[in-house]
C-alpha cells in the first residue's frame, strides 16, 4: 500500500512598524514546535514579498 500525506500552509506575518518590521524567532520557533509536537515534518519554507514586507510560508506534511 502506498503512503498517504496530508499537508498543511502556515503563513508567518512580521510585527510591522512605521519604519521597522520586526521578525521574532522565538513566535517562529514556538509555532514549529507546536507543529513538530503534532506528528507534522517542516517540508519547506518560502519567503514572500507583499506590499514591502516578507512573509514566510511554511509548507509541513504528515502521514496519514
């Protein structure tokens, strides 16, 4: 039988300023583990320009 994954995007905005925008590795390191915790494997990241601010998109699986 083969195996079967399910897959899940989790879109990780910053803290945007009027002149800064801020990234907190603690919120990113907290919402992998969460994810990690939950059966889920990090498949991929990507980073993503929006309006002059970059948002990462990360790409987890798990099997089914």
């Amino acid at each position: 039988m083969k195996k079967k994954f399910e897959y899940k995007t989790v879109v990780l905005k910053p803290k945007v300023n009027f002149w800064t925008v801020e990234y907190d590795p603690n919120e990113m390191d907290k919402t992998l583990n969460q994810h990690g915790n939950e059966g889920w494997e990090l498949v991929s990241v990507e980073s993503r320009e929006h309006m002059g601010t970059y948002l990462f998109h990360y790409t987890f699986k798990r099997e089914l």
